[in-house]
C-alpha cells in the first residue's frame, strides 16, 4: 500500500493542478459585461506588435538556416531542387508556430508574470477584492484574448518572412531562379497546411497567456516570489507550447 500511495499521491496532485488550471482559463476567457475592449486592444499591441521584431528575425534566420541544411542534405540524394517546397511546408506547419510561440514565451510570459506578481507583492491585487472587483476579469481576460487573437498573426507574419528568408539565401547562393523559387513554395503548399499552424498559434497564445497569469496570481511575496513565479511562467509556456504542438500534430496529421 505504500507503494501505491506512492505513486497516487503525485498523480492526483498532477490531476487537481490541470483540473485547476483549465477551470483558471475557462474563467479567463469568459467575458463579462462591459466587454473589456480597451483593455484588450492593450495586450494586443503589448503582445502582438511588440513581438513582431523577434518574430520576425526568429522566422527570416530560420527560413534561411533552413534552406542551407535541406539543399546541404539532399543533394546526397540528387534532391537539391525540394528546398522550395520543403522550406514553406516546415515554416507554415512546425516551424512558425513553434518558435513563434517560444519566442513570444520568452518575452511575455515572463512579462505577465512579473507584472501580476508584483501587483500581489505590493497588495494591489487585495485592494481589487477589497473593492469586490473580480481580478481574473481585469487581469487576465484582457491578457488571454489578447493571445488568442494575435499569435495566429504573428505565425503567418512569421511564415511569410521565413519563407523569403528561404528564398533570399535560395536565389543569392543555392543558384534558383526567383520566379520558379515563388512558384514551387505556393505550389506544394495546401490551404490545411496553413490553417493547422494558424490553429498551434492560437493554442499557443492561450498557453503563453494562461502561464503567465497562473504564475502571476500564484506569486508568493517579495522579490524571491516575483522571481520564482516569472522563471515558473516561461519553462511551463515552452514546455506547454511543446507538449501541445506534439498532440495537435498527431491530430492534424497521423
């Protein structure tokens, strides 16, 4: 029996904390009245605008990387001329949305987190309730429908950029000519491509949101805690982002 409490311990410790995680973004997203518009035109620039350069120098370096190593690679097997097509299937499938997502992690997870963490240390968040103002309404609706909205935007940002980036090194060191460069990328690519990595980038923003908040409202007190709740915020939002990208693409793609 020891042995089994053991094991069972943890596990229902791991149920309850995804139980109460997916309670935690389900109060997050529903909206009340007044819909919280201003708040979240906000985030979304705080979010989305804001990321854009990392994003973009992310996705135009790994395009480029990209269609180095594929060119590299299959002229072993005398299939140097795919790296079109194999560049903008990875970018709009896999590789878009998963550094996308990352980088977004890195920059507002922590963000979030910090932010909600501070304003518990210094009891803010206490003078809400004082005030009988639901705080998960004006601290993290904004923040979760900000993400939702704006990382599809930032993948298909993301996805053009790393696709020129291919094409850049393509026709300035690998010898393709551009027109047939453009025309090989779009012609091998299909509309579910595009809407499978639109739809990681939605579930990513969500996952990048909710650690924040989560590790934000969950902060303990003083400088230690702000510290511990941001560095819990972006190993949860990567290793979210991960684990999620692996099961949608086992659904979108098995």
């Amino acid at each position: 029996m020891n042995a089994v409490r053991a094991v069972g311990r943890p596990a229902l410790r791991v149920t309850r904390g995804i139980g109460a995680l997916a309670l935690f973004m389900a109060r997050g997203l529903a909206v009340a009245r007044p819909f919280p518009g201003r708040a979240i035109l906000h985030h979304l620039i705080q979010i989305g605008w804001l990321s854009l350069p990392v994003v973009g120098l992310t996705a135009l370096f790994t395009g480029a990387a990209l269609a180095l190593q594929i060119h590299s690679g299959g002229a072993r097997f005398q299939a140097g001329d795919v790296v079109p097509a194999i560049v903008a299937i990875g970018m709009v499938r896999e590789l878009g949305p998963v550094l996308g997502g990352l980088m977004v992690a890195a920059r507002v997870a922590s963000s979030i987190a910090a932010e909600i963490a501070t304003m518990r240390v210094t009891e803010q968040i206490d003078a809400l309730v004082t005030l009988s103002t639901d705080p998960v309404r004006w601290l993290v609706t904004p923040r979760l429908w900000a993400a939702l909205l704006v990382l599809p935007v930032l993948v298909a940002v993301g996805d053009i950029i790393g696709i020129m980036g291919g094409w850049l090194v393509g026709t300035t060191s690998l010898g393709f000519n551009s027109a047939t460069y453009i025309a090989n990328s779009w012609a091998y690519l299909e509309g579910w491509d595009i809407a499978s990595g639109l739809i990681k980038g939605a579930v990513f923003g969500l996952v990048v949101a909710t650690s924040g908040c989560w590790f934000g409202m969950r902060s303990g007190r003083g400088a230690a805690g702000v510290g511990r709740a941001t560095t819990s915020a972006v190993v949860a939002a990567a290793v979210g982002i991960l684990a999620a990208n692996f099961i949608l693409t086992a659904l979108f793609f098995q």
